[in-house]
C-alpha cells in the first residue's frame, strides 16, 4: 500500500528541523531510519501531513566514549551499532540487543534515536537503555534537555519529548569495574518483534556481591518495563542460584503481557522468568570476566 | 483509524544514479523508492512481496547497503547511488553471483531472487569468505518460500569462493 499525502521536507541543522517542528506541530512526525514510520504509513495507521527527514543533517550519527558515558548520536543505525567493535567490547547488553533488532536490511536503516522516539514497547532499544539506566538528550526550541531513561516512555507510542523537540544523542553509562550485561530475544521467527526480551546489567563489587542491577522488559507491558522489584531481590546481595530465581520470579511478576498473535500472556509472563534467569547468569559470567 | 486524503504537495527533485545511469525526476513525495524504480525508471527485477517491510524481495543497494526499497522514499534517493537487480550483469556477462545461484538452483519462481542476489552481495561485502551461520544470518531479511534456502546458501558460499579468486573489473 502507499502513504497518504504528505509535504516532505529535509532540513540541513537541527535548528531548522526544530523549526518545522515549531511550525508544524502535531501535523509533522520526523523521519529518521523510517523502519517503524513508513510501514505505519503504508498502513495509513499514521498520516503526518508533514514529513521531516532528518537524514541530510551532519553528524548526528556517532558512537563515542568520553570520560564517563557512550554517547550515540540518535541517527546512528542499529547495523553500525551492531558493528562497532567499542560496543562489542565494552558493551555487551547492547552489543547483543542491536545483533537482535528486526533483520540485516532493516538494521541499516533503522535508528536508535527513531527507535527509542518510537517508544514501542516491542523495541529492542527501549528494554535494553532501562537496564543500562542511559540518558537521552533533546534538542528544542528551548535548548537541550537531558532525560532519564527511566522516565521516558510514559506510554504505549508515546515518551516524554515535546511536540517540538527531537532527541538527539543516546547516553550510556561507562562500565564499571566488575559490570556484566546481556539481552536475551525469544521471537517467533527471524527479524519478528520479541514474545519477550529482557535485558540485565548489574556490577559485582570485590565480594561478589551484587551493586547496581538493572533489569529491562521487553513486549510484555504498554511500554517499556524497568523490572525494579526484580532488581531490588538482588541489589546488595550475594547473586546465589535462590536469589536469581527470585530474582526471575519477580520480574515475570512485574511484566503485564497481552494474548496476543505472539503467545499467551502466561506464556509470555512465564517467558520473562526464563529470559531474565538466562540473561542473569550470562551478565554474571560476563561481570566475572568469563566471557 | 480515519481515513484521510491530504491536499497535494510539492514535488521533491531527486537526482539518483542507479545502475551507473544518472536520472532527474520530479517525484511526488510519498513516492516509494521501489515503486520509483519500477514505475517511472522501468526497472521491473526489483518485487514488491509482502507490504509489511518483511520479504525483502524488494531489497537493493542504496550507496552500497541494502535496503527494502519498499520502506524508503524517493526522496530519501536524492543524491544517491543505487544498484538493482538489473546492474549485475556487465555486458551480457552474468555476474558471479548471478551464476553461482543458476549453477546451485538458488531459485525456483525468481521472485524473492533480486532481492537475494543484492542481498548476497551485502554479506559477501561484510563477510568474503563468510561461514553457513554468517549466510544464513545476512539473509535473514529476505524470505523464500520455494528452495527452503539451502540451495541459496550455497550459491551464496559459491560466489564467495568465486569473487575471492577472480573479483569481477568494477565489482560493488
């Protein structure tokens, strides 16, 4: 199927976009990878009568490490990310979630910045930055505006940015000494959206005792889910095999799946108990240095 | 869902090279690229399977990554350069992948198969000597429902040990 009509413009600078924005309002969405965009339009299940490509702006995409987080510019594709061997390294619980995003074709053009802005509950990108407690930074007529994560999606499609507003940068904390991470996807097929994922950060101090846990949700709420009660079970405490079922146990509690084409919800529910235990112990033997 | 019809809009300029031929249109914004290709440039060897951005049977290099034409505007072509099904033959000289899938029977029907070839030289680009999990992987985007994929995994692994012995003059 084809798109409505629309007005496409491609601006050169973020000012010029936030500008159109400005005018626009409501009418105007922005086009980044436009891998959750056009299908939607195709669908006529959006119709923005104003399209804003953000494509031709230079360098909004990067992935840099300054001294304390990652910062990815919000048009680097999920393939570059998937790429990058900074990522790979140092990152593993988003290294493993852009090696999961949809398919190859799809990861060169689709963005972490669309991504995250998408605020589907069923995006990679939204489960994995809760569990990293990551940043994201908004450009406006106002200036820039740094938002938690953790605030962010407020609800199913929608996040906290203004009208006016395009997110620009990704902030990731840098790892620190003893931290292990993975993100684990159960899909039906290749390049489908998760029955669920989960995604899990936590730090070993020198004890082997667990400090900061971060445990991300999937597809299995209206939006993206921090599983705070699951990371609460293990937070100071030693990560031993009764602790990580509880562990897993919570988080399945926590989730609030639909029936849906993908599965029953206990289904999904009992998913999560599976994917959080799994991600837990990969995170840990990643924390241990086991690779 | 409403249904809506928004008034006209400008046409967008685009200058797009594909296949090493430079083209100038005017095109109506919301003009897939796919349907750009097919419609106004007359190349028919790139397919539209599916509407829902899954078979990829649409797939072709955009400045050298593939994509789902079907799922990127016209516009978005402005400037670019892109290789469809059609650029791989040099000469009445069939490309190396090309080949490989006509000696594996990497085909049945053809009509996921231009998507598969642009496709194949994605991962052969990332991966030349790539292993049966890489192929396999890198066509993870593109959807068959005649061969069941083996074959296409061999020709695929074919060209690899073909391009890596005998690169073809000007290969993407």
């Amino acid at each position: 199927m084809i798109p409505d009509r629309f007005e496409y413009f491609a601006p050169q600078s973020v000012p010029e976009a936030v500008g159109l924005l400005q005018r626009y309002g409501a009418e105007a969405r922005l086009l980044a990878g436009g891998h959750s965009l056009i299908p939607l339009m195709k669908l006529r299940l959006a119709a923005p009568r104003y399209l804003i490509d953000l494509n031709r702006i230079p360098r909004l995409a990067s992935i840099e490490e300054d001294a304390t987080v990652l910062r990815i510019g919000a048009l680097t594709r999920h393939a570059e990310l998937e790429a990058s061997e900074l990522v790979r390294t140092r990152y593993p619980l988003l290294a493993d979630a852009a090696h999961v995003i949809a398919d190859p074709l799809v990861r060169n053009m689709g963005t972490i910045g669309g991504s995250l802005a998408h605020a589907d509950p069923a995006g990679d990108w939204g489960a994995a930055m809760l569990a990293v407690r990551a940043e994201v930074v908004a450009t406006g007529p106002r200036g820039l505006r740094t938002i938690p994560i953790d605030g962010f999606f407020t609800d199913t499609f929608t996040s906290a940015l203004e009208p006016d507003e395009i997110l620009t940068e990704v902030r990731v904390p840098r790892p620190q000494r003893g931290s292990g991470g993975a993100y684990l996807k159960l899909e039906r097929k290749v390049g489908d959206f998760a029955i669920a994922a989960v995604g899990v950060s936590l730090v070993l101090d020198g004890r082997g005792t667990c400090g900061q846990v971060g445990i991300g949700l999937c597809n299995v709420a209206p939006t993206s889910l921090r599983a705070r009660r699951a990371e609460a079970v293990l937070e100071g405490k030693k990560p031993e095999a009764a602790a990580l079922a509880r562990a897993a146990a919570a988080a399945a509690e926590e989730a609030t799946p639909v029936s849906d084409l993908r599965g029953p919800a206990e289904f999904k529910r009992d998913m999560v108990r599976v994917l959080t235990a799994r991600a837990l112990r990969r995170a840990l033997q990643r924390a241990r240095g086991e690779g | 869902m409403a249904q809506v019809a928004h008034p006209a809009a400008p046409a967008v300029p685009i200058t797009v090279t594909v296949n090493g031929t430079t083209y100038r249109h005017a095109v109506e914004p919301r003009t897939l690229l796919v349907y750009y290709l097919r419609d106004t440039l007359s190349l028919f060897g790139t397919h539209i399977g599916c509407d829902t951005t899954s078979c990829g049977a649409c797939t072709v290099l955009l400045n050298g990554l593939a994509v789902k034409s079907c799922t990127v505007l016209a516009a978005q072509a402005d400037g670019a350069e892109i290789l469809t099904v059609e650029g791989l033959a040099r000469d009445g000289q069939l490309h190396p992948i090309q080949e490989a899938f006509w000696l594996e029977h990497g085909l049945q029907c053809g009509f996921c198969t231009p998507g598969m070839l642009l496709t194949a030289l994605q991962i052969l680009q990332r991966h030349p000597d790539p292993s049966d999990p890489e192929i396999r992987r890198g066509l993870e985007g593109n959807l068959c429902r005649c061969t069941g994929y083996q074959h296409i995994v061999n020709a695929v692994r074919r060209a690899a040990r073909e391009l890596q012995s005998a690169p073809p003059a000007g290969a993407d």
